[in-house]
C-alpha cells in the first residue's frame, strides 16, 4: 500500500514536470537586454516566447537587431541584461565550456553561407557532425542522406566557390539540419539569392519545420513575409513593435 | 565517440595549407636547438674532462727531513686517519731521487752535482671516491697542512680549477642559449599559430558556429606545434652529430688533454632536448590560441 503510494506520487511529479516541459516555450527571452557600449543599445527590454516546432519570422530594417537576437539565442553573444532560456536551460547560467554543447542543438544558416572554402561540399557538411565526434560510417549515411534530399548528391565532392549562391545556401541549411536540431535559425538566408532561388530556400525551411524543428527566420524581406501566414516579430532599433 | 580520429587529419591538412611557414618554422628551431645543443656538448665534455682530471688527483705532501722515525711512523698514521684519505705511499730522498734518475735517463746532466738526498721525504696520498670534487678536497689539504712535520701540500688544483672554471662559464653560455631558445621559440612558433590562425579564422569561426569544442579548435594546433618542435629539434640533433663526429676527425687536440676523447651527448640528454622542444612548442601553440578561444 505504502509503495503504491511512492509510485503514485513519482508518477504525478514526473507527468507534472513532462507537461510543464510540454507547455512551456522552447526558446524564451526575459526582458533581454544587449549593448556594446554603455549608450549602444542593440537590444532593449526583449521578451518573447516561441514554442517548439514553431515557424517565426524576425523582421526588420537592417541595423534593427535581428543577427543580435540571432547571436544571443545561439550564445554566440551574451545578453546584457535578462533572461535567455532555450530548451530548458538558462544560458546566463550556462558555463562557457558547455556552449558548444548547446550550439549542437542548434543549426545556424547565414546570409554569406560561412562554408569552408577548401572542404568539400561533403566535408562542409560531415564537419557539423565531427565535431560531436560522430562516428565516420555514421556520418557518411547520414551526409549522404540529407545532402540528397536537398539535391546536391551530385555535388558532394565539389568545392563551394564552383557551385551557385543556391547551392551553396543549400549546403549550408545541410550543415545547419545534418544534426536533427531542435531549432534552425536562419540570419538572412535569402539575402544574397535572386527571388527565384529565395523561393526554393524557403520552400525547403517550410519541409524542415513541417518535420517538427522550430524555426527562426531573420529577414528585411517584406515580399517572402507576405507570402507565407506565419507570426511575424517585428524588431525596430532594438524593439519588439509587435 | 571521439574527436581524435578528426583532429590528426586537420592537423596535416592545415599544415599542407601553410607548407611554408611551417618548413622555415621548423629549420628555425632547428638552428636555435643546434646552438643550444652544441653548447651543452661542449659544457658536457668539458665537465667530463675536468672529472676525469679530478680522478687523477694525487696530493703529495713534502715532510721535514729533520723529522725523527718514529714521529714519521705516527704521521702516517694520522694522515690514514684522515677523511677522505685512501692509500698513502711513503716515499724516502732516496727513492724518490731515483724516480728522477729513471725519468731523466737520456739527460742525467740534469742531476749532476745533486745529491741522494737532495729531495725530502715525500707522502703520496690517494684520495677516497667520494674526494674527487675538489670542493671536497680543500679541508684535507689544510689538515694535512696544519699536521706538524709536513712542510708543503701540493696538487693538480690549477689545472683542474681552471678546467672547472672554463665548464662553469660554458654552462652559464648554455643557459643564456637556453633562455635564448625559450624566447626565440615562443616568438616563432606563436607567430606562425598565429598566421595560420589568420588565415583560417573563417574555417574556425564555422567550427565555433557548428559546436566545436575548444579542444577540437585547438588540438591540431597544439600538434601542429608538437609536429614542429620534433622535426626542428630532431634536424638540430641530426646536424649536431653530423657536425661533432666532423670535428672529432678534423680538430688536433692540445698536449695535455691529446688522450682524452671527447664523447656525444647521451642518449637522455638528446632524449631530453627533443621532448623539451616538443612540450615547449605545444605550450607556445596553446597559449597562442586563447585569445581565439573566446565563447
């Protein structure tokens, strides 16, 4: 009787904090603050809440603080003031040698690729996985697999500066997904594309939220907003306007 | 899971990128380790030869020839008593003027008109193992010579001093190269990180962006620099010995050391000098990353 009670009790506590952890917001910003010098702010009194599996666009001009809130979530820049909570996990209180650990969740997609001129298309996107130590057959598979579904199988032992600025933003989104990631978040990733190539790039952003990954889009790009109903932030010198 | 099996590649990888600044790298610690090493083989066979005279020492004291025999009897006695003191050897006028007859054969002019006894008594004295620092040596001679009966104390102390000094003054030459080394490989090394760092700051700021871990940032840095201090050290062994062996075949040594070989450094001592270089220039590479090494 005694033990059933025990178990009763564990079992409540563990579905309490199993819906806790349900309700509560994959990333979640309290009054985040960020400035470089004391009179530049680039983000003042933030606060936002985005839900797992959500797709999220970042608007704003440029100069509005979009790559910032980017780089604060990614822990890539620490918050001046407030609190930054991804996962679970409050960054103001993560130590620096476990930040890797958490940027592994994350994919990160940039407007100028960030790929590595003398790997391959290939070992653009293994590196992603090496670095978490990944065992070689493993990441063969798994490169193999995401680079065809993104269509570059074709070029996977081509190096970046030979293929076009679609493809190489879509060996970037391979890299930034090869992880499976709780959240891809993308920092103009359509900025250097004509808007046919935007187009497939944001068709492939709406497969990989579809597959349950939470996605922040950071765009000045009124037309790819207008285009999809999705919620918007809109930033302004450093300001959530909506 | 593990990172290793991907740091080794990159290690080589990046060197193949930065080929040439790695070979003028190395050859540069390559020189410096040279002169390091050329100066402790110096100070090593200088310090060996000042040894093997110190073995050789005998002290001779000169006893009064007025002494009667029996307080000869318990001089001698006293003086085995002495720390230090081995075997000793009594050596009468008489015998020791015909040592001098057998020494001088061809020239017996030399002795003419001297007599028998011309030269005192003498005690050769053998000094123990222990005794052949001549540190250690000084307070024997001055008991010997405060012990009434003996007139003089001689032995080879100004050869020897001045072997011990030159070795001294070559071990301090071998510390300011040393120090000399320290400096120079800090400054090289850090720098050529530091180039490659450079060069791939977009390569490792990728790293960073994907979660790489400090570790797998810097490990083929700090191989890299591994990889540097042993092939320069390694280089600088290799020509150090090419260079003694040249030498020993072409360098006539003076009269009073004619018989003395000088010997290459010892297996430890090389072993020493090229871990030594490795552990520094990984060190140097390790520190030259942390100011990268931001979150």
């Amino acid at each position: 009787m005694h033990n059933n009670a025990v178990i009763i009790i564990i079992r409540t506590t563990f579905a309490d904090k199993l819906k806790n952890k349900m309700d509560s917001p994959l990333i979640e910003l309290k009054h985040v603050y960020k400035s470089y010098e004391q009179d530049f702010t680039v983000l003042e009194d933030i606060n936002l809440r985005i839900g797992k599996g959500e797709f999220v666009f970042v608007n704003g001009p440029s100069g509005a603080g979009k790559t910032t809130l980017l780089k604060v979530i990614l822990c890539l820049e620490r918050s001046t003031k407030g609190e930054v909570w991804v996962d679970g996990i409050n960054l103001k209180r993560l130590s620096n040698y476990k930040i890797p650990y958490l940027r592994r969740r994350m994919g990160m997609v940039f407007q100028d690729f960030k790929l590595i001129e003398n790997l391959t298309v290939f070992e653009n996107v293994a590196l992603a996985m090496e670095v978490c130590g990944v065992k070689k057959s493993v990441i063969e598979q798994k490169v193999d697999q995401v680079l065809k579904s993104l269509g570059l199988e074709i070029k996977k032992r081509i190096y970046p500066r030979r293929l076009s600025g679609g493809e190489q933003q879509r060996v970037a989104i391979a890299r930034a997904v090869v992880n499976d990631p709780l959240v891809l978040l993308a920092d103009e990733p359509t900025g250097n594309l004509d808007a046919g190539r935007a187009a497939d790039i944001m068709s492939l952003f709406n497969e990989i939220s579809a597959r349950g990954a939470t996605v922040i889009f950071a765009t000045h790009n009124q037309e790819l907003i207008r285009s999809t109903a999705k919620r918007v932030i809109i930033l302004n010198q450093g300001r959530i306007v909506t | 899971m593990s990172i290793i099996p991907y740091i080794i590649p990159r290690t080589f990888s990046n060197m193949r990128g930065n080929r040439l600044s790695h070979l003028m790298t190395a050859l540069t610690i390559a020189f410096v380790v040279l002169i390091f090493g050329l100066s402790t083989l110096i100070y090593f066979n200088l310090h060996r030869l000042a040894e093997n005279y110190s073995r050789e020492i005998r002290i001779v004291t000169y006893i009064d020839p007025a002494l009667p025999p029996e307080d000869i009897e318990n001089l001698k006695a006293k003086v085995l008593k002495l720390r230090g003191v081995a075997k000793i050897r009594y050596i009468t006028s008489q015998e020791g003027y015909q040592r001098l007859v057998q020494q001088f054969q061809d020239e017996k002019d030399i002795l003419a008109g001297l007599g028998e006894d011309f030269l005192p008594p003498t005690l050769e004295i053998e000094v123990t193992g222990t005794m052949h620092n001549l540190e250690r040596i000084r307070p024997l001679v001055s008991e010997l010579t405060s012990l009434p009966g003996i007139t003089d104390v001689y032995y080879g102390k100004e050869w020897v001093e001045r072997l011990r000094r030159a070795a001294d003054f070559t071990r301090l030459i071998t510390l300011a190269i040393g120090g000399l080394l320290l400096l120079t490989t800090i400054f090289v090394v850090s720098n050529t990180i530091k180039l490659t760092i450079y060069l791939r700051r977009n390569e490792l700021e990728t790293m960073r962006l994907v979660g790489a871990t400090n570790f797998f940032i810097r490990g083929p840095f700090v191989l890299e620099g591994m990889l540097q201090g042993l092939v320069g050290s390694g280089l600088a062994m290799l020509a150090l010995f090419a260079l003694f062996e040249f030498l020993k075949t072409q360098v006539n040594f003076p009269g009073f050391i004619r018989f003395f070989s000088p010997i290459f450094l010892p297996v430890p001592v090389v072993t020493g000098i090229i871990a030594g270089s490795i552990i520094l220039c990984a060190t140097v590479s390790a520190f030259s990353m942390r100011q990268f090494l931001r979150v």
